[in-house]
C-alpha cells in the first residue's frame, strides 16, 4: 500500500510535465498504429509510455548504444496493449535488453516438431517473470509496418500479459470468471484450425508460428489483432471478438488501419528467427494445481511461477505490519509519558500485528511445501514428470 502511494505519486509528478516534443516525432515515425488512434487513445498511450520509459532498466547490448527513440519506440508499442486493460505497467518486467540486430540466444530456439536449433539467430525473446530481449532492427521494422501482422514487441509482450497468472498457456487472465469457457472454447477451435492451415501449407491470415502452442498462439494473434484487424474480423470473427473484448479495443474500426504504411522501409533480407522461446508449460498444469492443498492455492501459486514471485504478498504484510508496530509503539509510548491507560485501543493495532505475523508465516509455509512437492521457474512439470526426463529440479 505504502509503496503503491509512492509510486502513483511519484507518475502524477512524472506526468505533470510536457510529453517531449522529441518524443512525440519518435511515435510518429516508429510507432505506425499511433496515427490510428483517437485523442483520448493517444493521450493514453503517451503517458504509459513515459511511465514504461521511466520505471524500467534498458539496456545495450551487442554494441547498442540506448537512447530515447529506442526507448520511446518499444514502450510505445508495448502501451498499445494496454490502452484498454486494466494493468501495472508491466510490473515484473524489471529490464529491456535490446540488440542492434538478430541475436543468439543461450537456449536455442524450439522448432515446430520440438527439435531445437542453437545456431539460429532470434528477434525476440520473453522471459517469465524476467526481461524482455529485442532486436532493434526488428522493432523499427515491426513499427513503421502496420499491416503485415509482424511486430516483434507486441509479440512478446503478449507473452508478459499471458505470464500474469503464474502459466504460459495462451490464456491471460480475463476480466471476468464467465470469460473463460468462452475464451477456451473459440481459442481451442481456432488452435485447431491453424495447425491444420499450417500443416497443408495454406495458412490464410495468421502466420504459421502460432501453431507451436498455445502460448505463441496468443502472441501471434494479438500481433493480427492490431495489424491485421480488418482481415482478422472477416475471416475470423469470433476470434476477434473475443480479442476485443480482452483488450478492450475494436482497431477494425480505427481509420487507417490495414493501411499501405508511408513509412520507409527496411531493405528485405532472411532475417533471422524471430520469436521467442517455447513455453515451458504441459498440459498437466489444470491437473497438478488441482492436487495441490487448498492451504498453498489459497496464495494462488501456480506449478512455474518463480519463487521470489509467490513471495511478494510479503511485501504487503511487512508494510502493514510495520504500520501496526508503529501505532501500537506510539501508544504504549503515549501511555507511559500520560499515564493513561485505554487497552482497549490498542487492541486494534495488537491484532493487525499478529494478523501480519500469521499471514507471513501462513506463506512462508506454502513456498516451503511447494519447495518440496512442486517445481519453480517456468518448469510447470510434476516431479515425477521432470525425474522421468531426468530434468534437473530447479
């Protein structure tokens, strides 16, 4: 709560300045879907992007020198999916890597029949409840291009929407319970038939990577959402409407989408894969949170959620806690200077101490026990699964 309060506090004061007159050519000229947006939507986008600008670690990398349009460019993109969520500003991705171009990642990247190929080059990469990694020639590209269906920032920063509720499984979390029965069942048919498209060779509006499950599934339909809206409502309508209704945006309508860009472009060559890395999560996951006590899932910890993450609820008990020593001190302190004695007061601030105490180590008992009957870190395995592939505990 205390942090909170510094926080917005700290945004208003951000916010009350002039967006920078700089700034503003960068979204014109890097963000194309910018100049699709209305008054309302563009003022949106500004202030997030200057709160994303502000709040993360962004850094260089490869030779890279950062600067701000590289900033301004990628958290302009990325507050396109949040003009109609409600959201934290991307809270726990804590730091942007950007590359001058494709770069190599450590774990290689996942082919659609599960081999992998270390020795590829990637554009992009999301890393649960970790950094976002981008190649800088990408996101211009991706940028200046509204209507080819490729943007690698919305891409992975789909993945960290699709992170939020502690599994990588295409579904993020929806804004109200009768959403997902919905949500799967338009999703599941959909899946379906892109894999099958992609099988054939005759992919039709989505690209053919969303094939690979269900995590890139949604990353590359939120890319169709805002690049190809118009094609997406026509040849699949109930998707989009579904799209819509999460992010609370209808970009079919907006004029200038599915527009020939102005923007110049980058000279084409066979770049490098772009995606980012397979999702971590098995089918299992509905089931291996179901055998799990109602004690732990109370914390709503879920099989790959890291295990700094689960114990961020502590946060918010210290901080209560802490209020409610401070009280309690002030009042025993008042006491013995007045002689006055009025227990009963101290009642209150006697039992949030307690309560505090009890919920702090009520948690530290769950993270314990998933310790020993659980995975951490994007594993979503069983340990029978992971000792049956003689995958290291983690």
């Amino acid at each position: 709560m205390l942090f909170s309060w510094l926080a917005n506090r700290r945004r208003a004061k951000l916010l009350a300045t002039p967006f920078p007159a700089q700034w503003l050519e960068y979204l014109e000229r890097n963000v194309a879907l910018y100049a699709t947006l209305s008054d309302a939507e563009k003022a949106k986008l500004r202030d997030t992007t200057r709160i994303l600008v502000d709040e993360k670690h962004w850094k260089g990398c490869g030779g890279l020198t950062m600067t701000d349009e590289v900033k301004v460019t990628i958290a302009g993109q990325a507050a396109l999916l949040l003009l109609g969520i409600d959201h934290d500003y991307f809270a726990r991705v804590l730091s942007i890597l950007v590359y001058p171009s494709g770069f190599r990642s450590p774990d290689g990247w996942r082919r659609a029949d599960g081999t992998v190929d270390g020795g590829m080059g990637a554009l992009g990469e999301a890393w649960y409840d970790g950094p976002v990694i981008l190649a800088w020639d990408s996101v211009v590209l991706g940028g200046r291009n509204a209507n080819d269906g490729r943007n690698v920032v919305l891409h992975e920063f789909a993945h960290q929407l699709d992170y939020l509720d502690g599994a990588s499984d295409g579904t993020p979390p929806l804004r109200k319970k009768a959403d997902y029965a919905q949500w799967q069942e338009v999703m599941t048919r959909e899946y379906s038939q892109l894999v099958q498209e992609s099988e054939a060779g005759r992919p039709k509006v989505l690209d053919s990577y969303g094939a690979t499950n269900h995590a890139e599934f949604f990353a590359v339909i939120t890319e169709a959402f805002f690049e190809k809206s118009r094609q997406l409502n026509t040849r699949h309508a109930e998707l989009y409407a579904v799209l819509s209704e999460y992010y609370g945006q209808n970009p079919a309508d907006r004029d200038g989408t599915d527009a020939n860009p102005a923007a110049p472009q980058v000279a084409s060559r066979k770049p490098p894969h772009r995606r980012s890395r397979e999702a971590a999560k098995v089918p299992t996951h509905c089931e291996t949170i179901a055998t799990w006590p109602g004690w732990v899932r109370f914390w709503d910890i879920h099989p790959g959620m890291a295990r700094s993450q689960a114990l961020r609820p502590l946060g918010t008990q210290i901080e209560f806690g802490l209020v409610a020593l401070v009280l309690l001190l002030l009042g025993v302190g008042w006491g013995s200077f007045t002689s006055w004695k009025a227990p009963y007061i101290l009642l209150l601030p006697a039992l949030l101490l307690l309560s505090m105490v009890v919920l702090g180590v009520w948690l530290y008992l769950a993270v314990r026990w998933v310790d020993g009957h659980g995975v951490w870190g994007g594993e979503c395995r069983t340990r029978a699964d992971a000792a049956s592939q003689g995958t290291p505990q983690r």
